[in-house]
C-alpha cells in the first residue's frame, strides 16, 4: 500500500481522528473528491483507517460502499483503493479502481487534517 500525495503530511500517531463519511449525491471521480474536500479542510482516509472505522461503526457497511482514497496497491496493472462494502451477512474490506468514476450512490471516507 503507497499513501496518495494527498496523504504526505499526515499524522501518523496512533490516536482518534475526525473522520466525515461524504456522499457526492452525483458521479465523481477521485480526484476530484479528493480535490473538492482538500479545500474543505479534509484528506481522504487510508485503507487502515478504513478499517479502523470498518470496525467502529460495521452497520455502515452493509447499507452502502465505503471508498477510502488514501492509500492504493497494484492489482495486475491497475491503481486500486479500499472499499468497505457487504454481501449477505459477511463484511468485506476489497479494493477497486482508482482511476474510474464512481456512481452517486458512493460514499466516501475522509479524515480531517
């Protein structure tokens, strides 16, 4: 996992943070999330912060994808990010295509800097 340049000066420190789940309500990309909550004073959350937050508050989940922007891996040839989504019972913590539009009814994890 590689922090997205959006993400080089964050606090590492072990400790709460003040996390804003966004819903866009249209069709964004990435960057462009990331750029309009960037002026609002938030970064996008890590996949470990994800997690954490996956952990706190599992019902989220279940109700809609979760996307965490802040960190990707390479999958084949493909940036991918974190999503926090459900099928049936199980909660799943998979990944997805940075580079694509996400839909309205996507949300997205932030962290405030």
């Amino acid at each position: 996992w590689q922090n997205h340049s959006s993400c080089a000066e964050m606090d590492q420190t072990p400790g709460w943070r003040i996390m804003l789940l966004k819903h866009f309500g249209r069709n964004t990309t990435s960057e462009e999330s990331i750029a309009e909550m960037d002026k609002l004073g938030y970064r996008p959350a890590t996949h470990l912060e994800a997690y954490a937050f996956a952990e706190a508050n599992p019902d989220l989940q279940r109700q809609f994808w979760i996307v965490a922007l802040g960190s990707s891996t390479l999958d084949a040839d493909c940036q991918c990010v974190a999503v926090l989504y459900s099928d049936s019972d199980r909660r799943i913590l998979g990944s997805s295509w940075f580079g694509r539009e996400w839909g309205s009814d996507r949300r997205f994890l932030f962290v405030r800097k």
